[in-house]
C-alpha cells in the first residue's frame, strides 16, 4: 500500500492535535471526520483543510466512517466510555471484511477497566487488525533521545538504569465527562498515570530484549482528592462544567511505586505521580533515569523558548503557550510546536508508516492492556492501603471506588 486512508472518531481537544501531526506526515489522506454534533466535525474538517490535509468529510454518524472503502484505518479519539463501543464497531466491521480496514489506533487509556480492556483484545484479535496504541509520550523526541543515551551509552559502560520517575500534572481537564468518573473511568489516576506508567516502563526496558524482559512484581498506590472538593472549586466546576462534583468525587493526585524485575533478577522501581491540582505555567511533563553512573532529566516547562510580558497589558486567556496554560504575563514558557513536543507527530507516523507496511506497531493494544493492569493495582493498592503483588487474576473484574460510588 502507498496511501492511507484515514477515519477520525473525535473531533475534540485530542483530535486537533493529531491532525497537526498529520499534516507532516507522508502517504496519508484524511477521508472523514465524526463528531457527535455535525457542527463540531465540520469544524474539524475545516481545520484539517487549513492545515493542507484536503477536505475531509464531516459526519455525525460513526458508520459513515467505518463503512466507507476508502478509509484503510480508524483513529479512536473520543471519550473512555466509548472506546469499548467503538472498538467493538471498528473490529466487527473488519471481520465481517466488507470494507478495506487494515488498523486502528486508539487513544489512551485503551479503557476504563480490565474486563473492557479484554473485551476489545478479544475482538481485534479476531478481527486480524493491526491495533496501534497511542501513547504519545513514548514517542517524545526527549524521551527517544533519552532512551538511546541511556541504553547506548550509560547502561553501556557501567550498567542498567534502576529508577525511573515521570510525573504529568496541570490543573485539571477541559471538559465536563473527565470530571465525571462514572463516565470516564476515574480521576487522575486513569487519566494521566497511564502516560507516567508507561514512559516509565519504556526508559528501564532493554531495548535489545523488548518490553517482556522487564516484568511487574508489586505496586504501591495512593490516591487522594486535594484541591477538587473544597467549596470554591466545587463551584468553580459547577459553573465551567454544570458538573457537581461533590456528588460523583474522583482523585486528582495519585502516585504509584511498581518494582519491575529482569530476565536477570535485577530489581529496577518506577515512580509516576499526576495531578490535576497543579498551577504553573501549564502541562508539566517531567522525567526522571537514574543509572549507576548516570542520570537523565526532562521538563517540558523549561523549554528553549520563553517570553516575557508586563503587567502593563491585559492579554485574553489562551493556550498559545503551552497545553493547560493557567497564565499569560510574566516569564512564560513557550513550546514551538506541542504536537512535536510531546510526541503526537512521531506516534502518528509510527502507526501511519506499521499500517503501510501491514506491521503491528511497536505501541499496541497489548501495552494498552498492561498499563490498565497496572492502573487497577494502583487503584486497589490505594483502596486498601498497602503495596499488593502484581497479580491481574485480582483485578479481572475490578472497578476503582471512584468509578463505583455516587452520593445522592
Ligand atoms: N494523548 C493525550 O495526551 C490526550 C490528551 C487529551 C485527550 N486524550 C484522550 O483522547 C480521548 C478524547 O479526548 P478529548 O480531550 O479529545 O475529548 P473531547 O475534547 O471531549 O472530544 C470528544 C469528541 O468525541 C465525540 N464523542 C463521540 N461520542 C461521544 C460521547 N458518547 N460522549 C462525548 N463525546 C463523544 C465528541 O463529539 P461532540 O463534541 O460533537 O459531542 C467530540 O468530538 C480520550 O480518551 C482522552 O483520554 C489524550
């Protein structure tokens, strides 16, 4: 195949940033674009026009994607409680072979909780689709760089890397069903954690021996709801988001510690610590490698570029800064091109490029399925309040507390 055609389920926050990557990536046509409301995927396609992907069409019906013959793979871009649902439409459609589907990329996390998490393996592995899983941290120019100084040269001459911390923290989401939990699954834990875990995961695997040569034995997690239930914010989301929070809580802090072990017995620890009760410049996404004779760090908030503006102007709120900005005077961080930054372009150009060549990407629906695995022993850990062995028969049919409880 030398083109792909591409269907977009989403046409939201996450969605503009895949159609930025998509705009520098060869072989690729956007053929449509489904919202919910017609009106928000012709916003989508407009944008995708302005950025010289041509004119997709916009639907408000997910079949005209899935059906179309045009499109050979489906991006899943939209709320965690859909993805089960579409994932099941997309690999039902593919085994029933009518159209011409090769793949599906997903949006993280792969899903609420480990029985959805199975279902949809269940149906793509009988579907035959290659499935991309996209955790774009993973695929962070800093995190690459970074990997290949590790493992080249630092695990290289004195030794593997043993502790690896990531942490992604801002101020809270952008819109209502993340504040929900009976929706999205959870609080801050499933949201963002599922970005830490994973990068963490990435930096201390040898990548000469693959992910399975690092192994989960035990995981510590706490979780707690910080800045979210005191009166003022309760309001404050009451009135962005028509959302009582009071009545449907969820965590925004968690942290988790899980001890990995290697093919060699050596022990090696991930932190990850999220937050959405965070107020800086903006998203911060930070990373932490040590090694025995080494050490690694990245701050997307101290990138190359800042600017300064006085206090004499007023500038309207804007994310022309960064992701999640809080602020628009002072010394301000700025990221050129985010959708570079933070590894959208190069996960989308993975995916584009595994499809073309009808090989499974290196980040799939199996990655997606561990780290929910992971999540829910971090939520258990934190429920119960002591570090558990890793062991998915315990969280087969788990539900977080958050997800489970609304107080009437
Ligand atoms: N990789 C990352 O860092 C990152 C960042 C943000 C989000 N995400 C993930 O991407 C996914 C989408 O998030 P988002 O921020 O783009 O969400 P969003 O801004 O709320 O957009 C959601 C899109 O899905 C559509 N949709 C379809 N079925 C829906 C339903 N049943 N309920 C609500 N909306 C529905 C919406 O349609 P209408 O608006 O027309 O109703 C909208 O086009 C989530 O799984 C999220 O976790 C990942």
């Amino acid at each position: 195949m030398e083109r792909l055609g591409v269907g977009i389920l989403g046409a939201g926050f996450v969605a503009k940033f895949h159609l930025r990557a998509f705009a520098n990536i060869r072989g690729i046509d956007v053929v449509a674009i489904y919202s919910r409301t017609l009106e928000r995927a012709r916003d989508a396609a407009a944008y995708a026009e302005q950025l010289g992907l041509g004119r997709p069409k916009a639907v408000d019906d997910v079949w005209d994607v899935l059906r179309d013959p045009r499109i050979n793979a489906v991006w899943i871009l939209t709320p965690n409680d859909t993805h089960a649902v579409y994932a099941k439409y997309v690999a039902e459609e593919a085994r029933q072979g009518k159209g011409n589907l090769i793949g599906v990329a997903i949006e993280k996390p792969l899903a609420r909780n480990v029985m959805e998490a199975r279902e949809m393996l269940n149906a793509i592995e009988k579907s035959g689709l290659l499935h991309g899983y996209l955790e774009n941290q993973v695929f962070m120019p800093s995190v690459t760089k970074g990997k290949e100084v590790l493992w080249g040269i630092g695990a290289k001459y004195s030794g593997r890397p043993y502790l690896a911390r990531a942490a992604e923290e801002h101020a809270g989401p952008h819109n209502a069903w993340f504040w929900r939990p009976s929706i999205s699954g959870g609080g801050v834990l499933l949201d963002m954690m599922c970005h830490s875990l994973e990068a963490a995961r990435h930096f201390l695997y040898d990548p000469r021996k693959g992910k399975d040569s690092l192994r989960p034995r035990y995981i510590y997690g706490e979780t707690a709801t910080l800045k979210w239930l005191r009166k003022e914010y309760i309001e404050d989301l009451k009135k962005r988001f028509g959302i009582d929070f009071s009545k449907e809580p969820a965590e925004d802090y968690a942290l988790a510690i899980v001890t990995y072990e290697d093919d060699e017995g050596n022990v090696s620890i991930t932190e990850t610590r999220t937050s959405w009760s965070f107020v800086g410049a903006g998203l911060r996404l930070s990373f932490e490698v040590l090694g025995p004779e080494y050490s690694l760090y990245v701050n997307t908030l101290q990138p190359e570029l800042f600017t300064f503006i006085s206090r004499n102007v007023r500038i309207p709120p804007s994310e022309e800064f960064v992701e999640k900005q809080n602020a628009e005077q002072g010394l301000m961080p700025i990221i050129p091109d985010e959708a570079i930054a933070y590894g959208y372009h190069a996960e989308d150009k993975h995916m584009v490029e595994s499809f073309l060549k009808g090989k499974m990407p290196v980040e799939n629906w199996y990655d997606g399925y561990l780290v929910v695995q992971l999540m829910m022993h971090a939520y258990l850990s934190a429920e119960k309040g002591v570090k558990i062995r890793f062991d998915p028969t315990q969280v087969e049919s788990y539900v977080p507390s958050y997800a489970r409880r609304r107080i009437e």
